[in-house]
C-alpha cells in the first residue's frame, strides 16, 4: 500500500512545483520548462527517499511469521 501512496501524492506536487515555476516557453504546444524548475521537482523526490530509508530503519524483520502483541 505504501508504494503506491508515495507516487500518488508525488506526482501532483511535482506538476504543482514545475507549473509554478514555468516561465510561460512552449514548443508545439508543450510546456517547456528550465533546468531549475526541474531541479527543485526531482529535489522533493530526493528529500521523499531518503526520509523513506530513515523510516525504514524503525522496522521489524518478522522472518515470515506472524507477531503476536
């Protein structure tokens, strides 16, 4: 479940971060944006994994069985 919630939330926010960014260029009828725009998009991506491997330090292998509480 939790692959799926961190590509559903990430990408909205990195069209968000890259339309506010977009200094109105278009080709064709596409956006084109700069370097820097994309450059502050993939950095939420960066700062999103690496706060999934600090996360993932705070679990539990189980080795297959179930964990009795």
């Amino acid at each position: 479940m939790g692959v799926m919630i961190g590509p559903m939330a990430l990408q909205p926010v990195m069209g968000w971060i890259l339309d506010r960014s977009w200094n109105g260029t278009m080709e064709s009828g596409i956006k084109i944006y700069h370097l820097g725009a994309y450059r502050s998009a993939f950095t939420l991506m960066m700062a999103w994994s690496i706060l999934s491997a600090v996360l993932i330090c705070f679990t539990t292998e189980t080795n297959c069985r179930q964990m009795v509480e």
